[in-house]
C-alpha cells in the first residue's frame, strides 16, 4: 500500500490580501493549452459583476476570459460541442478555505477537515440538439457539460 502523502492546494485568496509579489499570474503563464505568445483576451461578451459568488470581479474576469478563449477566440468551428459550450452561462463562482470549518451560505456547507474548495455554477438550457432518442438529455452530453 502506498504512503499517504499530502497533497499542496493553491489558494485563490482575495485580492484585497494579494501581497504586491502575490498577484495574479497572466492568463497565458497559468495555462498550458493556451498558445505561447497568446495575448490576453479581455472579453466584452459578460458582465462580471452579474456574477454571484465570494470571489472579486477581478477572478471572475481571469475565468470568464479563459473559457471565453476556448469557446470564441481561437475555437475551430468544427470543434465537438462547440455550440454546447457557448451557451453555458457562469451563475457564480465561490472558494472556501480550510479556515471557513461549518461556515453555510445556504446551499452549501463546508465540511470540517476539507481542504480549500472552489464551486462553479453554470447554466444552460437544454435543447433538442441536447437530447437523446427518448427526449432527454443525452449521457455523453452532460459529461460535456461537466467535464469542462
């Protein structure tokens, strides 16, 4: 049996506690998919601050962008479930450190022990193009959904 070894996990702290050092990275050195060289991608198609959650508008840009560079700026058309993706709309986005232990905001509790956590929420509505033989959304289709 192998050992058990703990396992380190990033901290998205808030940016009021970013010390000068600590900022945020670029979009293009956080992620490996993006293409070197990619300029970042400052998206006019949402308003973050319509975005629920306990995370500054500033994180909720960083993702926003990020899925928007994969859905719209340098997406093949021909892309399997392209269309699927765009329609996806990012409801709120929260983190809970390992020192929030039995904190709720109504629709989720922290459970004592867990390290730091983070929750998207989307919404889609779901269509024909969705949907299996007997109407109902296909199994590969909400592994899509989630997956991403």
């Amino acid at each position: 049996m192998e050992s058990y070894r703990q396992q380190q996990h990033l901290r998205w702290p808030s940016d009021d506690q970013l010390e000068p050092k600590k900022s945020l990275p670029a979009i293009s050195s956080g992620f490996s998919s993006l293409s070197p060289g990619s300029k970042p991608f400052h998206s006019s198609f949402v308003d973050v601050s319509t975005i629920h959650g306990n995370v500054s508008d500033r994180a909720k840009r960083f993702v926003v962008d990020f899925l928007e560079h994969h859905y719209y700026r340098d997406a093949n058309e021909e892309t399997f479930g392209l269309d699927v993706g765009r329609r996806l709309r990012l409801i709120s986005m929260n983190v809970w450190d390992a020192s929030s232990r039995g904190v709720s905001n109504g629709s989720h509790a922290r459970i004592p022990g867990r390290a730091t956590e983070a929750q998207t929420v989307f919404e889609i509505t779901v269509t024909q193009d969705m949907c299996n033989q007997f109407d109902t959304l296909d199994g590969s289709c909400a592994c899509y959904i989630v997956d991403p």
